[in-house]
C-alpha cells in the first residue's frame, strides 16, 4: 500500500513537473524545500491566532458570569 502511494505521488510530481516545464527535482525540491515550509509556517500562525482568540473569548465568558445580576 505504502509502495503504491509513494509511486502515485512520484506520478504526480513527474506530471507536475511536466506541465510547469521543470524537471521532476526541481518540483520536489519546490514543494519539499519552499511550499510545505510556508504552508507549515501558515498554518501555526493560524493556529496561534485561534489559540489567543478563544482565550479572549474565555476570559470575556468568566468575567460574565463573574459579574453579578
């Protein structure tokens, strides 16, 4: 299964590369070496800014039910 996975993804780069007139390493190392680090980067400052709104939200919650009625 690994085997099969690993030959479609080699596919789909080799196809890539094809279509963008580049070779098969040089996709590779676009997609391994700049894009997933970027989208890496993205997605843990998307991570941190969830993390600090629901902590606003949070806190907003605790001080109304804090408050008295």
């Amino acid at each position: 299964m690994i085997h099969t996975v690993f030959q479609w993804c080699v596919g789909v780069l080799y196809a890539a590369g094809e279509w963008l007139g580049i070779g098969y390493e040089a996709i590779n190392v676009w997609v391994f070496v700049i894009v997933w680090p970027i989208v890496t980067l993205a997605l843990l400052a998307v991570m941190v800014m969830q993390w600090r709104a629901l902590r606003r939200v949070r806190q907003q919650a605790a001080k109304a039910t804090e408050e008295p009625t």
